[in-house]
C-alpha cells in the first residue's frame, strides 16, 4: 500500500523528532510491505520567515490532498512579540480549522518501565496505565456566547455559554466508540449531569448513539469532579474516556501529569475523514534544539497512531508500540526520562534502536 503523508516539521525540535519518526515509519513499511511518501511544508515560525504567514495556502492545500498529517512542532522566542494573529501558533489553529477536527484523542499512557517516574504511589501505576482522552475540540464554552459588562449598580461581570447540539455529541460518540472497538470495549462518558443541562443533554445523546450504533460498546457515566479525584486514586481503571471540550481540556493536562514525562505523549486531531493531524503534545523546546537530546518517542507514538486510527494498520500500530516497549526494558533512556543505573543516548539514537526492534 501507498500513503502519502504530510509533514509540517515546524520550529525547534520538530525538525529532529519528526525525522525520527520518519525513521521507524520507513522500517514498518520495510517490515510489512508498505510505502510511505513524504512531503516536508512549512508552518509556524519557519514559515513566516519563509513566506511571511504561519500557515501557507500551499500547505493547506497539500495537507487536504493528503492521507494524513504528521506535525513536530511550533513556535519560540524568535517569534514571541508578534501580534497574536500573526504567532507561529495560529498556523496550528489554521490547519485544524481547515482539515475540520473537532475532536482531539491524547492517550496518557505510562509504561510499565517509567513506572516510578509517575509522581502517583508505585503501587497504583506498577504495571502501566493508559488512558485514551477523547475530547470535543471546538464546541462548547470555549466556542459559545460570552459578554462582559457593567450593571447597574456599576459592578463589572461577564458571562460564558456552554452550548452542544446532538449532531456535535454524537460525532465525538462516534469517534469515541471507533477507538474503544480496538480496546476494551468500554467508554467513561464524563459530564455533570447533576447541575448542568448541557451535561444531560450530553449524557442522554453519547448513550442513544452508542446503543443504536455500538452495541458492542459498554458506557459508564462518571461525573468530572468524581473522574479528577480518580485518576489519581487508580488511573488504570480507565480506557477511553469522552467528553466535552473544557473537560478534556482540564483532565487530559492531569492524565499527562500521572505519566510523569510529557516527552512520551502524543496526540491526534480527528474530523469526519481518514486524514487526521499527529503530533506530539510538547512544545518545541527551542533551547534544546539542534543538540540531538530531544525526546522522540511522543512523535514516533503519533505517527503509530496514525497507522492504527487514519490507515487502520493496527498490527503495524502494536509493532511500534512493541519496539518501543523493547528498548525501555532494555534500559536505554534519552535526557528527559534518564534515571541512575540506565543507558542514557541521544534522541536520533532513541529512533535508531527503536526502528532496529521493528
């Protein structure tokens, strides 16, 4: 098979990590007979020296024509007094709006080796944990209705408006279920149907759809407050986990933070097509750039995620996983995760022995 991928490389370390993502992608097409064709455009802060624009025309287009996209990183100091319409950052906000991604899947995934670099208890992470947050990416009180003002009495206030329609709810149920087919078959819906009406409207709409649709798919409600209390108390109770996007938002931040490394997560932006956006969740760490220590296993878990999600290779998916699994027993480290008594190597070395255990 052909997949032509797109890769916005970006600014400091996202020109580093995402060749070593291209490294193990070429060993899985070697190993299992694909070929992936990969075209390097511009976005972020290289981009508006090249071109003047965060986000050309050019890369739009070529992105749509894609099979999916494989992003690094973007933005640095060079760029930091620009308007914020004009920010290395509005070009990733650009391609999402442009691709239409609505929903915004970061699984926080703590590996078994790393198991002592979570700040939780080592009996509540020892064996690894893994939660796929699925989180609506442009509805809801970030996107709604909102005023500020003065009252009559001459006291300021403001106000925000949480609105979500079935069709938004059913299409992140869906992307939601598709995921929890290739696991466990169980999805937590997170909301707070106690107090607000959008919660129940939610609530009610992730349960008609997944029955109708999903059958096979168990749905369990946990109110968010109850949900941040227990991903610290037991995070590997969970699998995929849906909900709405200033929820996402705020538990997808703490799931990260019981890894205990944000070099080892990635992420994906998804819509109504294949072609999704991959990316690791860091920055782009400008000043480390260039010094080949950045860690490249959060762009190499990306572009496995593209496999599984955008081009449905899920063996290809678990080699990745597997090999990556391989090297962290094997003790190997880069600077980020390095811990006394382990092999510390640099991020291209990381890609090569990753890549060699396909």
């Amino acid at each position: 098979m052909n997949y032509n991928i797109a890769v916005l490389d970006g600014d400091g370390i996202g020109p580093e990590i995402c060749a070593g993502a291209i490294k193990v992608l070429n060993k899985v097409g070697e190993k299992f007979g694909h070929n992936f064709n990969f075209e390097h455009l511009y976005i972020g802060g290289c981009s508006i020296d090249k071109f003047g624009t965060p986000l050309p025309q050019e890369t739009i287009d070529k992105c749509l024509k894609s099979d999916s996209v494989l992003l690094g990183a973007v933005g640095g100091y060079k760029w930091d007094n620009l308007p914020g319409n004009e920010r290395p950052e509005k070009g990733l906000l650009g391609i999402r709006k442009a691709m239409n991604l609505y929903s915004n899947i970061r699984p926080a995934k703590l590996w078994k080796s790393l198991a002592k670099a979570s700040p939780l208890k080592y009996d509540l992470v020892k064996n690894g944990v893994e939660i796929i947050i699925v989180r609506e990416l442009i509805g809801g009180i970030y996107f709604g209705e909102r005023y500020k003002g003065v009252d009559e009495n001459g006291v300021e206030y403001a106000w925000d408006t949480e609105k979500y329609s079935v069709p938004e709810i059913e299409r992140i149920t869906k992307i939601a279920c598709e995921m929890a087919l290739k696991r466990s078959k169980k999805v937590v819906s997170v909301d707070k149907a106690n107090v607000l009406e959008s919660s129940r409207l939610w609530r009610k709409t992730v349960h008609e759809y997944a029955a109708k649709h999903y059958p096979e798919i168990t749905v369990e409600d946990v109110l968010v407050d109850n949900m941040a209390m227990q991903i610290v108390k037991n995070p590997a109770q969970f699998d995929v986990v849906v909900t709405s996007n200033i929820f996402g938002d705020i538990l997808s931040d703490e799931a990260a933070q019981v890894t205990g490394s944000i070099g080892m997560l990635a992420s994906s932006s998804l819509g109504d097509s294949k072609c999704g956006l991959y990316e690791p969740i860091h920055g782009s760490a400008p000043d480390i750039a260039g010094k080949d220590i950045a860690n490249p296993i959060a762009t190499i878990l990306a572009a496995a995620m593209m496999l599984r999600d955008s081009f449905d290779l899920t063996d290809e998916y678990a080699a990745i996983e597997n090999a990556i699994q391989s090297v962290l027993d094997e003790n190997f480290r880069t600077a980020d995760i390095y811990e006394e008594g382990k092999i510390k190597v640099s991020g291209s070395k990381m890609a090569d022995l990753i890549a060699q255990k396909i």
